[in-house]
C-alpha cells in the first residue's frame, strides 16, 4: 500500500466531523491492506509510531523536511516502516549521521504533502479526529465482527494494531486468542473527571471513594517467585521498582495481577511531586542509590486475576474485597464507600490537606474496564486556575489547519518581562479558535517557522492541575495539564499573574 493512500485518508477524515464518515473512510483503507501492512497503518492513522523511541529530534527534521519532494508517490508503508525499524535499531558511534542520512533519504522519495504527513507524524501532530474508539470500530466494521469484540480484544492485548491484523485477516476466531495472560500487561481502565464529589455521587449512587495518587500507574503480575512489572504504557519497568517485586512477593497468592501506583513519600507520609517520583523511571538508573535516596510505595487498588481465576469481569465490590483479603491495608490507598455527599466531601478535604491531587469514585456495580475511559470511574481533582498572558501560538494542523492554535504561555515578571511556562492547545472551541487566530494576528510580530509571535498583551484564564520542575524553560517550572478557561478582556498584561505566585504554589 502506497504511504499517500494513508495520507489521503487521514485528511480526508480530518475534514469530517461525522463519527460514521470517519469509521466507513477508514474501514474502507484498512479492507485494502495487507496483513504485513495492518499494523503499521493502523499506527499511522492514529498518529502513532510502532517504533518506540527513533532518536529524532525537530531540529533534525527541520533540516530534512528541507529537501526538494519527489513529483509522484513511491513510497509504500513497508518502505516508511523500514527505515523507522532502522531509525530505532540505531546506536553508537555514526548513529546520528545514520539517523539524519536515511531519514533525508526518506523526505526525499517523498510527495510534498507525505513529507508534511511524516512530519507531523514523528513529531506526534496528526489530529484528524482517528482516536483508538474510532479505530476500534473501523477494524470491525472492516472485518465483519462485532465491535465489541474488538474493543475487548484490545483492552487485553494493549495492542489495537496486533488484533486488527488478526480480525482482518482470521475474523472473529482470530480474536479468541486473546484473553487475560500472566505478564502480558491489558490496558489500564481510565477515568472521566468530575466537577466536584457531590456531582459523583449523584451520578454514581452509592460508590467507593478512594485517595487519588500522583504516582507512576502500575501493573503487577505474579507467577510463583517472578514478578514483573509493567507502566501506565505497558512497557516493562520491573528493573525500576525492586520494592514493588517484593511488596508482590511477599503475597500470599502464588499468581495475581495487581492495578496500582507507585508513589514517592515524604518522611511525614506526604506524597512528593510527580516529577520527584518519576526519577525512579528514568533512562539511565543506579537503581540501588536511588532506591536508598528516594523509596517507592506501592499503593495497589484493583485486581484482575488471582489464583487462576480472572476477574475482570466481576464487580468492582466483589473484586475490592478480594485484594482486601490478600494485600495489607498499608498497601491499599485509603477508601470509604458511601452515598452521602457530605461524608464523600470531609473524605475529599481530608486527602487534599494531605497533599494528594483528589479522590477516585468508583462504581461498585463495575467491571474492570480495561482501556475504557468510562462513566464508571470518576477523578475529582483539585484544579488550579491562572491569568497568564499570550506570547506565540503555533499554527495546527488537521481540523485546525489555518488556526493558531498551541498557545504559547507566560506569567508576568515584576523585574520586566514575562516567564513562559509551558503551552496548551486544549480548551479551545471552534468559535474560540477562530476569534484567538484573528487577535493574534493582529498581535503579531514575528514569524519562525509554524511559530507566530505576538504582541504580550492577551490574557488567558489557564487550568492545570498541577506544577513541576522543568529545564526547559527560564522559570524553572512547567504547567501540568493546562487548558484554555477563557480570555480576561477585562485585564491587562500588567494584571497578570507574577511569576512569585506561581512559584508559591509550587511544592518541591
């Protein structure tokens, strides 16, 4: 299959709003694919590499994207697919040479516009409205199999590409080998957000309410003395966390498969920043030093198997008593089940006092999910809001082609000046895009590239849910999950909030 088929349907579904137009433009692609190609466009009309990490940063595909495009279409996926393999497998000394040759030699065979298609690709910018539940539906609609089937297929998998390849190509009975296996991580089950715990409550009756953690999403699985360990992105960290190994070990149960957090804790049982916790991930570990330095907690509070026996499929009720008969208190966060919005409420103050980010609510009626961002798991989380003001904004690409879109953010400082902190793109209706790119024009100064600088003189109301240390920027801090609220018409820059209240919210 030619690359420019995938580009011309991820554009065409960009332009689309409608979910059925989308799903029958990409069940038809994916008819027309070979079982070899399944996988790898699959990944691409989802804006995702099969690679995990290629080694290219943007400056380096500023320069290639640079190179004269080819007049017809040549390229297939397998010849795409080829060289991010390479791209991925190289190392030592030569591999940057080697990164940049074969990478210009790509943009070169390629069309202008799959040279822009590959670069939004690598740099993670195709938004064309193709997300995982799309997919997951054009795949059985491809197929002839109930979508369902599907979705459940690839919550076990934690591969949506591996069972495309096999409803394609085997139909329903393709899907029958996958189902819940020992060190074989499944998606995690994920949550929707609530304003507030009293909303919960009404929409979830009677629930449990549990601590919720700002720790590393964990998956632990068990098979007599081995145990491995697998991240929020499936991949395996077991190396990272011996303290989670033997937390697991020390388990009266000879296999489980455990949903949790591991956390950082400061000496008085505080959590510590996200960020703090994450070092314990990090590429390069001296797992022994940083284990004596900074210890993990395991907190877990799901479980999916146990003694041979999946669980995924019972309630959450009967499965919460389970883990409270195998794992310690000390290890399970706290919780109260309740159907009265004022208990829920003094639960939800207590955990923010005690410096965590909010509480879960949980339906106790609920499967196990795995992969679904359901009603059934609500997250309520302290939300924090800041005025700051626009200083660039980048121009987007799919449904916002000709829009600026990524803002780019700054608080003021009383010295001169303004402090980026970070950049957001969420938030933004269509009404409000069209307005923003219109103003910021108006503001513009200077242009770099897909950058349009601006006059500092828009302020914008920013929720985010939290800061961290960052490098990157002067300040030394960054937003976590930061969106657009609204635009202050009613303030100036000089109104804006200063760089010293950011950092007073700030707890290393």
């Amino acid at each position: 299959m030619l690359l420019q088929r995938i580009v011309t349907t991820s554009s065409e579904v960009a332009k689309t709003s409608s979910r059925l137009a989308k799903i029958e433009r990409l069940g038809e692609l994916l008819r027309g694919a070979g079982a070899f190609e399944i996988e790898t466009a699959i990944a691409f009309l989802t804006g995702t590499l099969r690679q995990t990490k290629i080694g290219v940063g943007y400056s380096l595909l500023q320069r290639v994207s640079s190179a004269a495009a080819a007049k017809e279409s040549t390229l297939t996926l397998a010849d795409v697919d080829a060289v991010l393999v390479r791209l991925e497998g190289a190392s030592g000394k030569g591999s940057a040479k080697l990164r940049a040759t074969a990478l210009r030699e790509l943009f070169e065979r390629a069309t202008q516009d799959e040279q822009e298609f590959l670069f939004r690709l690598i740099t993670g910018e195709v938004r064309q409205g193709a997300l995982e539940g799309i997919m997951i539906e054009a795949v059985a609609r491809a197929a002839g199999v109930e979508a369902a089937r599907v979705r459940r297929a690839t919550m076990l998998a934690g591969d949506l590409g591996l069972v495309a390849r096999a409803a394609l190509t085997d139909g329903a009975t393709g899907l029958d080998q996958f189902a819940i296996q020992l060190f074989r991580p499944v998606q995690p089950m994920l949550a929707q957000t609530a304003e507030d715990v009293s909303l919960a409550i009404a929409q979830l009756g009677r629930a449990a309410l549990e601590i919720k953690l700002d720790g590393a999403r964990i998956q632990a699985h068990r098979s007599g003395t081995e145990v491995r360990v697998f991240s929020r992105l499936l991949n395996d960290v077991t190396q990272a966390v011996p303290e989670v190994v033997d937390a697991v070990r020390r388990l009266a149960v000879p296999d489980v498969i455990l949903d949790g957090e591991a956390i950082a804790l400061r000496a008085d049982g505080s959590p510590l920043p996200f960020q703090t916790t994450m070092r314990r991930f990090g590429r390069k570990l001296d797992v022994d030093t940083l284990r004596s330095e900074l210890p993990l907690v395991p907190f877990f509070f799901d479980i999916l198997y146990a003694g041979g026996r999946t669980l995924i499929d019972e309630s959450y009720e009967r499965r919460a008593a389970i883990l409270a008969d195998l794992v310690p208190e000390s290890e399970r966060p706290a919780r109260l089940v309740t159907a009265v919005a004022n208990e829920a409420q003094a639960f939800y103050d207590r955990a923010i006092a005690a410096g965590h980010e909010g509480v879960m609510a949980k339906s106790l009626d609920a499967p196990y999910e795995a992969g679904s961002r359901g009603s059934a798991w609500l997250k309520i989380k302290a939300v924090h809001t800041l005025d700051l003001v626009v200083l660039a904004a980048e121009w987007g690409h799919g449904r916002r082609q000709g829009k600026l879109s990524n803002l780019h953010l700054g608080a003021r400082d009383p010295a001169g000046g303004f402090v980026m902190l970070g950049k957001t793109f969420k938030g933004l209706t269509d009404e409000l895009l069209e307005w923003q790119t219109r103003r910021l024009l108006e503001l513009a100064t200077e242009r770099e590239g897909h950058i349009v600088w601006v006059r500092p003189e828009l302020v914008v109301e920013i929720a985010f849910n939290g800061l961290q240390a960052s490098p990157h920027y002067p300040g030394g801090l960054a937003l976590r999950f930061a969106r657009v609220v609204r635009y202050r018409l009613d303030k100036t820059a000089e109104q804006a909030d200063t760089i010293e209240t950011v950092r007073a919210l700030h707890r290393p």
